[in-house]
C-alpha cells in the first residue's frame, strides 16, 4: 500500500529556506522511504520517544524531516539541520519535539532586589 504524503504550511516553508541540492535530497529520501514502509525502522527512520509533535524522524545525511503517520498518511510537521546534538529549524535551534524542552541558562524568573 501506498501511503499519501502530505507536508504542512510550516514543514514546506522550512523545507524552502534550504539550499535546492538539499531540497531534492530530502525530496528523494521522503519519496523513497516514506511512501511505502513509513514505520518500519531502519537508518533512516527513527521512532521518537513519547513527545507532543511528531512519532517519527526521516534522517538525510544531517537534514531531518520530523512526521506522524496517519492511517495512509504520512504528515510532514518539521524540516530542520541536525548539528551536534542540536535540531536547526530556520536557524534556530528547534525545542518543540522534546517532552522536557531545555531551560534557558539562568536562574530562573528574576526577582526584585529592592
């Protein structure tokens, strides 16, 4: 079975502000992998732990497509760069597929020190 491939307004944009040799090779790794075994793992694709985006992680080299299937859909959410450790969305780094996304450096709310 053939599994439709949607990508959302976002995923498109996010998809858009990279290089075109990028776009074609995110592209191609969506249309190979994702159309006919979108849950299967392999290198390519992972099972993400529990979060609230997305089930599934297509990898391309260090590009990432972040994606949920739905019955015979398989919904791209999220195009980004892997660096490091980091998720890279539109150049900046990407927290919103993490159940505890990392605080910002600090000590928290600041307080009056009147």
């Amino acid at each position: 079975m053939a599994f439709r491939i949607t990508i959302t307004e976002d995923a498109d944009r996010q998809l858009r502000s990279l290089p075109a040799r990028e776009q074609r090779m995110l592209e191609a790794a969506v249309l190979s992998r994702l159309e006919h075994q979108p849950t299967i793992p392999t290198k390519a694709i992972k099972r993400l732990r529990p979060n609230p985006l997305a089930a599934f992680e297509l990898r391309a080299g260090d590009l990432r497509a972040l994606h949920n299937v739905e019955t015979d859909e398989v919904v791209i959410l999220v195009v980004g760069r892997k660096v490091g450790n980091k998720l890279i969305v539109e150049g900046d780094e990407f927290h919103g597929h993490q159940d505890h996304p990392v605080a910002p450096p600090g000590n928290g709310p600041e307080e009056d020190s009147q």
